[in-house]
C-alpha cells in the first residue's frame, strides 16, 4: 500500500483556479452576448394564480425576497 501526501494547500489552489476559470466563462458569456448586464440565471420555480395575481415560489437562497427582482423575456 503507498503512501499519498495530502497537500491542503494544492487543494485551495486548485479549488482557486476552479472558481477563477468559472467567473471568467460568466464574463466571457456576457461579453460574447452584447450585454453588460450581470449573469441572468434561471431557477425552477412554483407559479400559483391568486385572486389578486400571481404566487412565484424560487429557491434563492442568500437573498432576501425583497432583494430580488422578478422579470419577463
């Protein structure tokens, strides 16, 4: 049976790298679309009719409902 080291550095940094390569595809998307606008992601959601409109149930999770803005495209 060998031995491995486990470095937990290697691992920040490769998790650094990760995370640096998946920003700059965001910003590289936005920037091949024309838009300056940030990163538009698309949850699933429960829509329900009401009497007075419409009940919209998301998962956002780290926000606050009044700290997010529902759209049309």
């Amino acid at each position: 049976m060998a031995i491995a080291r486990w470095s937990p550095f290697q691992e920040l940094t490769t998790l650094h790298t990760t995370m640096d390569r998946l920003f700059g595809d965001m910003a590289e998307n936005n920037a091949n679309s024309g838009t300056t606008d940030m990163t538009t992601f698309r949850l699933p959601v429960d829509i329900a009719e009401t009497d007075n409109g419409y009940l919209i149930k998301a998962p956002v999770p780290g926000f606050k409902p009044e700290e997010v803005e529902v759209s049309r495209s």
